[in-house]
C-alpha cells in the first residue's frame, strides 16, 4: 500500500530523517514508535505532502507521490489526523466533518460517510452545531479522526492519537482505530509514544531513533524484545 | 437635529465605501497574514475601469440610467478581480513562505508600479466621472437633503454584504476560506487546494473595492491615479479599528470612521477630516490593539 525507500527530509538546515525505509501493507495497522524528536511527525508530513521529501521515494500504491501538493496527494485516498488534531475550532463540528468530505461530489457517499462517523463517535452527532473549539480534548480528537474518515479514505495516518487524553478516552479511542481498520479495511499508519498501546493494536513496527529506523518486525515480536522493552515499555 | 441627520448620511454613504475596501484588506490578512498594501490602487483602477467601460456601456444601454449603473458596476468588479488575480500570482505567490517583511515590501511596491503606471496609461490630471446613474430628486424633509447617490451607495454596499455574507457562511469555497484562515497546513490536509482559495479572495477583495471605486466616483466625479492612497489607508485603519481578520468587524470599522469624518467636518472644522482616521488609528492601538471585534491571537511557536 505504503512504501518508503530511503526517504531523507529536513527542516532548512536541520536533517530529521537520514533515509529510511518502510513498507506498510494494505488492510494492516503499522506503528510508528519513538522518543520526542526521533522524527515520527516529520515522516507523516513528509507523506502527505507538507513537508518536501530532499531525497527518496514515496510509492504509494506502487506511484511515486513525493513532490505531489498536498491535495492531490489527498485526492489519492490518504488521509492525515496531524499532531495536535488541527481541527477548525472557529467551525461547528459539522461544518469540520464536511471540511472532510472537501473533495467528495456525491452527496449520497457524504451521507453516507456522516453516518457511519455518527455512529462510530455518537458524541460528534450530539455536538454537530457546536464551534469545535467547544469541544472537550477527546471529542477534539474523536472529531479529528471522523473528519478524516468523512474523505473515504484508502489509507489513514494517526498522529498521536492519544496524546493529552485521560487513559480511558485513549482506551476507546483506541478500540474506535482498531474498529475501523477492521470494519472498513483502512489501512492505518499509527505514529505514538504510547509505544505499549501501539504495539498492541498493530500487527507490525518500526522504531524510529534520531530521524532512523533501528528496529523493526511484528508488533508481538517488538514486544518482547528486550531493547524495546527497556527503552520504550517501562523495562 | 437636521445638521446631525445629514451628517449621519454623510458619513455612512462615505463609511459604506470605506467598508468595502477594508474587506478586501481583512480578508487577505485572515488568509495570509499580511498586509495588501497595493488594495487601495484596485479600488483606483476599479473607478477607471468604470471610466473607460461608461461609454461603450453607453452605446448599448440608454444612459444615465439604474441598468447602465449596474452594467459599468458589474464589469469593472469583474475586471479587478481578474487583476487582484494576476497581482496575487505575479507579485505575491513567488514569496509564499518568505519572511512577512520581504511580501510587504512588495505590496508597497506594487501600489507605487499601479499608482506611477496609472499616472502614465491615464494621464495624472483629474478625469471627470460621467455620470452613470440620473439623479433622481429625493427627500427635502425640513432641511435634509438625501442624494439618490448617496441611497445608491447604501443600498449597493447592502446587497454586496448580503451576498459576501453568504459567500463565505454558506458556500463550500467559503468554508474553505474561513478554514484556511485558521489552518492552512489543515485546510490542505481535506483536499484544498490553497493556491485557488487564496487566488478567489483576492478575486473577492478586488471586486469589492472596485465597486467601492464606482461608488466613490459616483459621489465624488473627480478620478485620478493617486485618489486610491487616501481612502486606502483610511479603510487599512478601519479594517485594524474592527479587528484586522474580522469581516463584521471591517464594515463596522468602515461605518465608524466614515462618521466620525462627517462629524467632525461638519461641527469641527473639515481641515481635519483626514486626521481623523489616524488619530482613531493611534488610540485603538493603544487602547484595543487587537480591534473592536478582534479576538487576541496567541503567537504560535
């Protein structure tokens, strides 16, 4: 589905990601793991578009998409919940969830869409007049994810989904991406500190360490692997 | 209470064309954070449009009358926004991501190319504005003189409000435009494609300040190249005055400071019409810096 061969990314001077490569097969949960700064946001932004790839292929169902505008790189079925959420919080929450379906023309798949988010975050239907910035963090987030899911996406990538939730908003917020990978057969690239979490919903990781990726392999095998289990599970 | 009245009308015909340029400042400073300084010259050259269009309008419509007005209204509105287009993409895309100090710079420039290349193309005396609309007598009540050109400015800057108001609350390129102005990096994360919503509010802007032009012109029929520097700076403060990015905000600014122009004309002395914004410009400043209706922006880091 996603493949990255040797991307290399930067922020004027400063490189973030020195080549790496991964590959994310379709229908699957992939995670993203490591220490605050090792380069998990700057590998989602670099795939969706936001930041320009310096070196290095981004193939999405097998296309090289690195150097695509951002909102083609979206008409292609990707869909990206950023860091820190980004909701429009001077829109209602209904007008975010059609900020989603942006580039939907049929009004019966909208519908559609808005249903099946409705029923998945029953909270956003009782909030859909509200301004978003109403909203309470995990209704944020809730939000956040339903937006994404509005642009039918083939492939979702989640940016800290957990953070600055209480450890019950991220259990069911959890339960909701395992639902829908299940359900609607998204692929999802999951980026996290949350490392345990993570590596518990996924079926296979990468460890990304100062902008390279040191580890890799199933989510179970990572698990029980002592390096991991000392730098990122708490010993 | 007649001399009160008739400067209250005074100032909201001159207020209403006021809001209208600042619109255009506040919408693009809501997108792109800066100031357009060359907006004042789109609402120049939107008075010369309707210069030049007034008599080939004229062989095709009777002239002076409403359908003429509307005619010349229409097409130089559509004429600007081609051009706020073509400054956007020629003047200001290129510099996308530079530092803010590099865009305004520019746009000075851009208002000194429009202003010079003004004086050039149209000549830099005075040009008397046909008239475009008879005038029609209306209401001597005791004293108070309202001009059908005066109705004409309110009832035109209404309807543009109307219709701006819903453009940008009910349409999906206006959704786009109110999310853009809060999260660009988001708004292109749904599928907006930036370039097109930036290039359509420069569109939007433009068309209302060259409506702004042809009212202005209507009211006061002496054009030149330079008449777009003072009401632009004026329309800059009443844009600041509501609330630079607050569109309510703009017109509210706009009305405000028309009036208190007549006002101070009218009981005061006109020598110090033109200080009048500036003077509002220094106290809202030090008093509200962020506008009557602005909200405070927390710097980002």
């Amino acid at each position: 589905m996603l493949e990255l061969r040797n991307l290399t990314a930067s922020y004027g001077a400063i490189t973030a990601l020195h080549g790496i490569s991964l590959s994310v097969p379709p229908g699957r949960i992939v995670t993203l793991i490591g220490a605050n700064g090792a380069g998990k946001t700057t590998t989602l932004k670099a795939i969706s578009g936001l930041l320009r790839a310096r070196r290095g292929e981004i193939l999405y169902d097998g296309k090289n998409i690195a150097g695509l505008p951002t909102h083609q790189i979206v008409k292609l079925g990707l869909s990206h919940v950023p860091e820190g959420r980004m909701i429009f919080v001077n829109l209602t929450v209904m007008e975010n969830l059609q900020m989603g379906a942006y580039l939907q023309k049929d009004r019966q798949a909208i519908q559609r869409e808005l249903d099946y988010v409705f029923a998945t975050f029953p909270r956003l239907q009782e909030r859909r007049q509200q301004i978003a910035g109403t909203l309470s963090g995990g209704e944020q987030q809730m939000l956040a994810i339903g937006r994404a899911l509005m642009s039918k996406p083939k492939f979702l990538m989640l940016d800290e989904p957990s953070l600055g939730l209480a450890p019950l908003l991220v259990k069911t917020i959890f339960e909701k991406i395992i639902e829908i990978n299940r359900q609607q057969g998204i692929t999802i690239l999951l980026v996290e500190q949350n490392a345990n979490l993570a590596l518990e919903v996924s079926h296979s990781g990468y460890v990304l360490e100062t902008g390279k990726i040191t580890l890799q392999g199933d989510s179970a095998a990572l698990r029980r692997n002592p390096q991991v289990r000392s730098a990122y599970l708490g010993g | 209470m007649t001399e009160f009245l008739q400067q209250l009308i005074n100032g909201l015909a001159f207020g209403s064309i006021l809001a209208l340029i600042a619109l255009g400042y506040t919408m693009v400073y809501g997108i792109l954070r800066f100031i357009n300084f060359a907006h004042g010259d789109v609402f120049m050259l939107g008075a010369f449009a309707g210069f030049y269009l007034a008599p080939k309008i004229a062989r095709v419509l009777p002239t002076p009358s409403i359908g003429s007005g509307l005619a010349v209204l229409f097409a130089a509105m559509l004429i600007c926004a081609a051009i706020g287009v073509v400054i956007e993409r020629f003047a200001y895309r290129p510099l996308r991501g530079r530092p803010k100090l590099t865009v305004l710079i520019t746009a000075i420039g851009v208002s000194l190319f429009l202003e010079y290349t003004g004086q050039f193309v149209f000549g830099a005396a005075p040009k008397s504005f046909p008239r475009l609309i008879p005038d029609y007598p209306i209401a001597h009540v005791g004293g108070l003189s309202v001009t059908s050109d005066q109705i004409i400015v309110l009832s035109v800057t209404g309807l543009l409000l109307v219709a701006l108001r819903f453009i940008v609350l009910k349409t999906k390129i206006g959704m786009a435009m109110r999310a853009l102005s809060f999260n660009p990096e988001a708004a292109a994360l749904m599928g907006v494609n930036t370039d097109i919503v930036i290039s359509f509010t420069f569109a939007l802007g433009s068309a209302l300040a060259a409506a702004a032009g042809i009212l202005f012109a209507i009211n006061y029929p002496a054009i030149d190249p330079l008449m777009g520097i003072l009401p632009g700076l004026k329309a800059f403060v009443a844009a600041v005055l509501g609330g630079i990015g607050n569109l309510p905000g703009a017109v509210l600014g706009g009305l405000i400071i028309g009036v208190t122009e007549a006002f101070v004309s009218g009981y005061i002395s006109s020598t110090y019409r033109d200080a009048i914004a500036f003077g509002v410009l220094i106290l809202i400043l030090l008093v509200k810096p962020s506008g009557l209706l602005g909200k405070k922006e927390v710097e980002k880091v």
